[in-house]
C-alpha cells in the first residue's frame, strides 16, 4: 500500500500441525527513538507472567537501545525514523492464534523480535475471580492448528507526517471482509453509562430499578440510543447467567424500548465461555438486550483468540453488539465481524476516575495513543468528564485532568463507533450546553481528514457525518499553544460554526469555555488558543 507494506505465511496442506515458534526479527540501521507500550507491572515479572495483562499502558518514549530486554511490549509499536518519518509495527487479521508482543533483542540494541504467548495446556474460571480466565500451564508451542489455513498479517504501517498516522486503515482493510450479510439491525450511536460516575455520585448501593430507570431517561431525554449497565446487575457478580430479580431486568428492557433506549449488559469473559455463549446470546437477545460489554479477557494466547472471534460470530448470529473490554488491541476483526463496535485495549478514563496509578499521564496520553494504539482500530476511552480540574491540581474522584474542551474534542479526535459517556445524569444536567454539543456528534463518519497533528503534542482533526455537518476537534498535551486551523476542507457554500474554546482562564479554572457562533466558508482560517491540557470542538453546518 502507499501507507505501508504486510506479509503473511499461509499453510496449504490439510493436516494437522503445531507452529513451535514465529520468527520476526525487525533490524534498525540506527537507534531511533520509539513509543513502547510495555505490559503494565512486567519489569520485574518473567516473560511467562507478561502475559497475563489488559492491554492498557502509557508509552514510554525512549532510544531502541534503552528498551528493557525483559521487558515485553504491546503492539502497535511506533518507531521515529530520519526526517521525521514514523514506522508503525502492527498486525492484522488474528484469528485462531497468539497475538503479537515485541522485545528487545538483548545481543543487539537496534533489534526488536516478535513473540508470542505459549498454547495454554489449561486455561479456565479462576477459582478467586470466576470472572476470570486462570492458566494452568503451557504447552512447548505456540499454535495448534487443523489443516490448511493463513496467519495474521504483519503490518508496517509508514508515515512521512505524524499526522498520517491517524488516517492509516491498513490493519482494517488487511481484515477478512463482513461476514455478516444483513448489517442494518448493527446501529452506532452514544451511550450513556453508570460505572465512571459511580452511578451518578449514588454509590454501589444505588444499582437498583430506579437507578437503571434514571439512567434510561438520561439517555432519552438526550437522544442517546445506548445505556451500558456495568457490574451489579447480575446476580452473581459479573456471570451473565440470571438478573438479580429485584431490578425488574425485563421491565426495564420494555422501558428502555419505549424511550429508545437499548441496553448493554457487562459481563466477564469466563462467564461468556464456549459452553454458555449459545444459551446466552438466545436468551438475551429473545428479552430484547442489545448487546454485551465483555470484560477480563486479559491474554491473547491462541485460546483466548479463539474465543474471541466466536464470542462476535455467536452473538451476530442473535443480532448483539459486541463492546470488549480487559481485552487484546483489535486486529480488523470488527470488520469481519462489525457487531464488534468497540475495544478497550486502551489506558481510558476509567483511571482518572478511580485514582489507579498514572493519573498524571491522561492528558499526554490522549495526543499519543491515537497516533498508535488506535491506528489498530476503535478505541473505548470513555470520555466526557464535566469536573474538569488544571494539570496539577489535586486530584478527586471522579474529576480528569484537562480543559472541559478538550473533554468534548475527545469524542472528535477518538474513533469508537459505540461511543461512551463516562459521567453521569447530574453533572450532564447541570452542564447542558456541554451535553447538547456531545449528543450531537456522530460516531461514524463518511470522510476524516487530519488537518495538522504531531505525537504527544496535538491533535486537530476534521470529520464529516452522514448528514453533511463536520465537526473539527483540537486536543492539547501541557503546553499551551496557538493553532491555525484552515477550513479549506469545506465544499464551496456559506456554514454556520459553533465552537467551544478554552477560556482565556481555562489553565486555572479548567471548566471556563467560551461558545462562539459565525459564519464561515472554505475561505475562513481559525486562530485558536489551546491552554495546557486543552482544546477545542466546533460543529459546522
């Protein structure tokens, strides 16, 4: 491709076999600087350990040289090359077999090799957290595999601009086409959540039928066709197999339908095994659900990969979306199977919530991941925190680093086609000119166009809906700065713009923001400050 190039190995004869290893040695003529994922708690865990992990870090930004050689590192991987030019070491296509890490190779400080999970001789509920998969060994190879077949994709995805990067689709087009041939009952849209806001500042107590109730009005009363109940719904922790009685589960549904609401019910990954998945998807598409948001895949050995394919195949067959959460970074999967119509696989809001170690890496975060881990595909962040706090400030609970603009551009500059609300009812009530703007913007979109962007820096992008309108997002790392953003992108024709702009308090009063509404044309340059942590997002029709 003019993005990049792949290579895949394809077995033709038809008997069984076992792939001992996979060699992929990736040699560097210098030692370039690189953005590294690492599997998050592995420095001092051996490589068999580095395994067992949900896919969310930040990057550390340093020489091929300093990798840590026991240290394993998630893809996709950016290196830096000469003259400002970026290389992206991706995959594509994995199915039925491991997902790739990279490390460094310890005779050679230019050197990355691929490896791969070993093939769990055991892999089960674990016996602490039956939400859990626990595994009891490994065998001495990689794959077991059938007969005939191909494997994934290695992608090396190249970019003259920074910029280039977010519009590059070749893990998606290397995908096996739709397998699903009547896509129409698969529908985008926002959705509200309970989890981030602790069910609206209620608490854990508060999972109740009124709670779910109030949840649901929310997202009618704003347009929005989803509501994602989180754990507590079920009656045994994250199993999917019965709804507490108490929360009317089937009232609630017809209620939801009333309003336009469809719910998503979370759930664990063990709890979704091959045993169950059949007898759960039937059952809960026949009560009218709409989809499930699985969580603690935590590997991509070739079982869990296996697993995951059939989780989509199984619940498209009952016409249920798919949200995987804990889980391995796409690899174009949601194009096989489009009822996938997101991924966690990524450090979201989830930690400015709770306090998890790294808050402070949230706003650098948001201008790198796009560049890398979502060049892999969608990514569910969750955005759109209403207490917004200056970088530095001292933190609480349920709050996020940033401007409040920038909370808005999030949902512009990330891609997830089911996209989620992190806060809840209350601070969305009682900031309604910011939730009016956030209901607005679609979740699809027809054309995307980067109009100026640099790695953990900025992010200024452009997108077009179905409907014509565009929408324009600017997100900020620390550093305050002024942008120019050219509207040349626009057909001929006279717009209305509606923009949200960072006060000129914002740096200390993160929430202030200024609305403006103009005329504008493709003739029409904007000048925009970014106070650190920033940003902006207008809508143009």
């Amino acid at each position: 491709y003019d993005e990049g190039v792949a290579y895949r190995f394809i077995v033709t004869e038809n008997k069984p076999f076992n792939v001992i290893a996979e060699e992929a040695t990736f040699n560097f003529d210098d030692d370039y600087m690189t953005y590294i994922p690492y599997v998050r708690g592995g420095k001092n865990k051996k490589v068999e350990a580095q395994f067992f992990n949900s896919f969310e870090n930040v990057y550390t930004h340093v020489n091929l040289s300093e990798m840590g050689t026991n240290q394993l590192a998630f893809t996709p991987v950016v290196v830096e090359l000469k003259d400002g030019k970026k290389l992206c070491i991706a995959e594509s296509d994995a199915v039925n077999y491991p997902g790739l890490f990279l490390s460094r190779n310890s005779n050679s400080d230019d050197v990355l090799n691929a490896t791969f999970a070993a093939y769990p001789t055991s892999m089960e509920p674990s016996a602490n957290y039956g939400s859990h998969y626990q595994v009891g060994g490994y065998a001495e190879y990689i794959a077991d595999c059938n007969g005939a077949r191909t494997f994934p994709w290695r992608v090396l995805c190249v970019a003259e601009r920074d910029m280039d990067l977010l519009s590059n689709d070749m893990v998606y087009r290397l995908a096996a086409p739709s397998k699903i041939t009547n896509t129409s009952w698969i529908k985008p849209g926002l959705a509200t959540w309970d989890y981030w806001s602790w069910w609206d500042g209620r608490g854990e107590g508060a999972k109740t039928y009124d709670t779910y109730k109030h949840f649901i009005d929310f997202a009618a009363s704003k347009g929005l066709p989803y509501y994602i109940i989180d754990s507590g719904w079920a009656l045994n922790g994250s199993s999917l197999a019965e709804a507490r009685p108490e929360i009317r589960l089937e009232e609630l549904i017809e209620y939801g339908k009333q309003k336009g609401v469809g719910l998503i019910l979370w759930g664990g990954a063990a709890n979704f095994s091959d045993g169950d998945m059949e007898a759960i998807c039937q059952q809960y598409s026949r009560m009218g659900i709409k989809g499930f948001k699985i969580d603690f895949w935590e590997y991509d050995n070739q079982r869990i990969m296996e697993r995951f394919y059939k989780a989509a195949e199984v619940s498209a067959k009952y016409n249920l979306l798919m949200i995987y959460h804990g889980c391995p970074k796409p690899s174009g999967v949601e194009r096989t199977y489009p009822n996938i119509v997101s991924y966690e696989a990524v450090k979201g809001m989830e930690f400015a919530s709770t306090g998890f170690v790294g808050l402070r890496d949230m706003v650098d975060y948001v201008v790198t991941f796009p560049f890398i881990r979502q060049l892999a595909g969608p990514s569910d962040y969750t955005p759109g925190a209403m207490k917004n706090i200056p970088i530095g400030s001292q933190w609480s609970r349920r709050s996020c680093e940033g401007t409040r603009c920038q909370q808005l551009a999030l949902f512009i500059s990330i891609f997830s086609p089911l996209g989620t609300l992190c806060d809840g009812p209350t601070n969305y009530n009682n900031n309604q000119e910011s939730i009016d703007f956030i209901s607005k913007i679609p979740t699809v979109w027809e054309e995307s166009v980067p109009l100026d962007a640099k790695i953990g820096q900025y992010i200024i992008i452009a997108r077009k809906g179905h409907n014509g309108e565009w929408f324009v997002g600017g997100v900020n790392n620390k550093d305050a700065r002024t942008v120019t953003v050219p509207l040349s992108f626009l057909t001929a024709g006279e717009y209305t713009m509606e923009l949200m702009r960072d006060a000129d308090d914002a740096a200390l009063n993160a929430k202030h923001y200024v609305k403006e509404v103009k005329n504008v044309s493709n003739a029409t340059s904007l000048t925009i400050k970014m106070a650190p942590g920033g940003g902006f997002a207008a809508r143009i029709y």
